[in-house]
C-alpha cells in the first residue's frame, strides 16, 4: 500500500511544479445495459497516483495548498444492496483529504477559480471537464494542459520506494501465477485451463491482471487473447501476464515461453536461447544515461545473428540490421514504461518516451519502438524482445519488396508452424545498473525441471 504521506508528498512536488488551482479527474463507472450492472471499474491512474482514491466518480481540487475530494454521497439505499458504506468524514481520513465533500458541489466550488485540468481517456468526463473550465479539452498531443501533462509525466515516470516496494510485490504474486501455469502445462490439457489457473493464483493473492492475459500456442500473433487450443505436443506455450496489486494498482509485466511436452524439439531451444541472449544483453544495457533505443538495438545485434546463423536471412549480420530486415522477425520494440498501467503513461501519447518534437521512426520494426530517451535513475521499463515467425510479415508485398532478396525462402518454409518466442522481465534503472524487478525462471534448463512438474490445471481446478 502507498501511505498517505507519500500521496501527499506527490501533491505537494505537483504544486511546486505547476501554479494555479488543479482539478484531477478520477474514472467513472460505465453501464453495460443499468447503472447497476456496470462494466469493470478501474481508477484513472493519474488520480490513483496523487490521491490513492480507488472510488468511481471522485474529483480532487488541489489548491492552496489544499487536498479537497468530491466524492457521490451515499444513496440511502447503499446499506441495503452494498452493506456499511463510509460516511464522507471517514472517506476523508482515509484518504488523508483537507476535506471531503458531495462531488455535486463541485461545479459550484470551482466556478470562478482559473482551473487547471488534464483531459482524460474517458469521454463522458472529458465532456464535463470541458464544461467546468469553459472551454474544449481535447484527450491526445497536449491533453488539455501541456505544462501540467509534463509535470505529471516527470513525477509518474521516475518511481519512488513505495512504488517499487509494491512492484515488487506485484512481481512476486505474479510469479507464482507462471510457476503453477508451467507446473500445470501436459499435452492434452488445454490453453483455457492455463488461463484460468494463472489468473486465479493472482486472485488467490490479492491481484488482478493488469491488462489481457496472453496466454497462446500461437504466439506469432503479439497481442493474442485467444485461448481456445488444447495443449499439443510439439508447440510452445507463450504467457505474458501480469499481476496488479488491487489496492494499489501497481502491476508487472512478464512473458515466459516454453515447450508444452516440456521438451525442446527441432530449432525450438536455438531460438530459445537466442531470445534469452537478446534479453541478457538488452537488459545490461539499461543503465542511466544510455538512450533506449540502443537497448533495443542491442537485443536486435543478437537476434540478427541467429538469423544469419539459421540461414533465414542471407548476407552479414551488420548489413541485415542496417536495412532493417531483422526486423520482420522481431516486429516490435523492446519495451515500454511500467508502473500503474502495463504501457505506463502512454496516455500521453509519445510524450513521455521521445523527445520534444522527435516523431517516431517510421521504418517497420522501430515505428513501434515506444521510448526512444536516455534512461534515467528510477525509470521502470520493460525488456521484452522475441522471435517470431509470422506468415502475414513473410508474405507481406511491400515488406517483400523492400527485404525479399534477404530472406532465404527455403528455410523460412522450414520454419511455418513454429509460433513466437518471447521473454519479458521488468527492469528499474539505477545509478549502479540494472535492478530486475521479475525472477520468473528462464534459463532452458530451469524451465523444463518446472514444465508439467504437477497435476493439470483441469486436475487442480474441476477434480478431473
Ligand atoms: N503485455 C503487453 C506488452 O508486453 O507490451
Ligand atoms: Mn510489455
Ligand atoms: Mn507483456
């Protein structure tokens, strides 16, 4: 948990930053068909952030050096459908306010004061917001308030103890969710049951998923929420989930690969270990000062290398990196910030991961590179490279066009069917180098001891 000095610590280093009365927004909730039945709620992570209110519905007027929160007051009904609520005075030491008030105030308290407000995600309150300051907020580039959006950004992206504390934690409740998978994965069993037992261990231990589980025999397909295959014999299993913290909404953000029948066959441990070297040295490169980009082309010298070694690729490592043909078997970037979203801030659009003015790359491969600064001390960011074998990149005319005289067609051929490999750990950056903050086992060998080391997920879950 964050302590309520340290959220108020966080308010204060805002204020010193940015002048002028500041309302923070928190999420509301959204119907699914009655007001009763809502859509899972999570808070906004900017207002989690400076005021550890996890309620739906709440504003927070920072002014004067003062803490005020508008909060729904309870409906007389709530003790019957929700049980004891907390009366607004409770609300407000609990969350350490100056004062806590009906948010139907709001309107009223704020109405001659110079606002101060970022846009937000949500459209509905983006419309209220827009209303309260008396002019259109526009969510993307300078999110309603280019001064404040940068001094929001400073703070959440340079993480204090607390935060780490409770990645940490997140880490470790997560970890246990990959062993009891990997323990769990036999040929026959099925990706349904993998999924449902990682999630459950996280909300054995007081987690959420932070983001979509990816848990997938198909792992050439990055962002894959599918999870309808039984387990075969012969294919990888690619899991990349992360637990948060449901109080405080800190989460990590893993991928661990391995075999399903707990053996490498073919080229599968190869590339197994070519992804492990990619990380080892992508993540020895974070250290402060170094610009990430060449964490990411650090994990590419690698993985160019096993392409020219398997003969995927003709000609030399150094002219397949140049011309970027790489690329069509690492699509994506090396990673991103983490904290209290799994892309930490990328709310923000670029501005917090490239410099002012500094468009993306638009090559393919680096067009998703998502941080593109030096790091610096506290960052956290993700070292998540891969291998992946993806017919609609190898088959892709323009990609053809510009790299088919690299690729060695016959051996691409060998290689259909085999999936995606990827390994992702969570990595804080410090003055005397990198601190990882995930331990889930990845050395080949150490997996394979773990990989159907204990009864089915159908087994533990349904007795059967
Ligand atoms: N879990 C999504 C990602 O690794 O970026
Ligand atoms: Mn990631
Ligand atoms: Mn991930």
């Amino acid at each position: 948990m964050i302590p309520l000095q340290r959220h108020k610590q966080r308010r204060q280093q805002l204020a010193e930053r940015v002048s002028g009365p500041i309302l923070l927004l928190g999420n509301g909730t959204r119907a699914r068909n009655l007001p009763m039945t809502p859509l899972p709620f999570r808070q906004d992570s900017t207002f989690l952030y400076f005021t550890g209110c996890e309620r739906p519905h709440a504003a927070a007027l920072l002014h004067d050096g003062r803490f005020t929160l508008y909060l729904p007051e309870p409906a007389p009904d709530d003790a019957l459908w929700h049980g004891h609520t907390d009366d607004l005075q409770a609300l407000c030491a609990r969350y350490g306010a100056d004062e806590a008030v009906p948010v139907a105030r709001l309107e009223q308290d704020v109405q001659s004061l110079p606002l101060r407000v970022l846009a937000v995600p949500d459209e509905a309150r983006n419309r209220w917001a827009s209303q309260l300051v008396g002019h259109a907020l526009q969510f993307g580039r300078d999110h309603g308030d280019p001064e404040l959006a940068d001094a929001v950004i400073a703070l959440r992206r340079t993480k204090d103890a607390d935060e780490i504390a409770e990645m940490r934690q997140a880490a470790s409740i997560t970890e246990k969710a990959f062993l009891a998978t990997m323990r769990a994965t036999q040929p026959g069993s099925h990706e349904r049951g993998l999924w449902t037992l990682f999630e459950a261990v996280l909300r054995m231990h007081d987690g959420v998923p932070g983001y979509d589980t990816i848990l997938t025999q198909s792992g050439e397909v990055l962002h894959n929420n599918d999870h309808s295959a039984p387990l075969q014999d012969g294919r990888l299993v690619l899991l990349d989930g992360g637990g948060e913290l449901m109080r405080s909404g800190y989460g990590v953000d893993i991928t661990r690969t391995w075999p399903v029948s707990g053996r490498f066959e073919g080229r599968q441990r190869a590339a197994y270990e070519a992804v492990l070297e990619s990380q080892r040295v992508a993540i020895a490169a974070c250290t402060v000062g170094r610009e990430y980009r060449s964490v990411h082309d650090a994990a590419c010298t690698v993985l160019a290398q096993f392409l020219v070694d398997e003969g995927l690729v003709r000609g030399e490592r150094d002219g397949i990196l140049e011309r970027g043909t790489h690329a069509l078997f690492f699509p994506h970037g090396v990673g991103h910030h983490l904290g209290l979203d799994v892309h930490d801030l990328e709310n923000f659009g670029d501005r917090p991961a490239y410099p002012p003015g500094v468009p993306r790359p638009e090559p393919f491969g680096t067009r998703y590179l998502r941080l593109n600064l030096p790091l610096e001390a506290g960052w956290v960011v993700t070292v998540e490279p891969g291998f992946y074998v993806v017919p609609a990149i190898l088959q892709d005319p323009e990609l053809l066009a510009l790299h088919g005289s690299a690729l060695n067609t016959d051996a691409i051929d060998r290689w259909q069917g085999f999936g995606g490999i990827r390994i992702e750990d969570d990595v804080l950056v410090t003055e005397t180098g990198p601190d990882v903050l995930t331990s889930v086992p990845k050395a080949a060998d150490a997996i394979l001891e773990i990989v159907g080391s204990g009864p089915t997920a159908e087994a533990l879950l349904c007795g059967s």
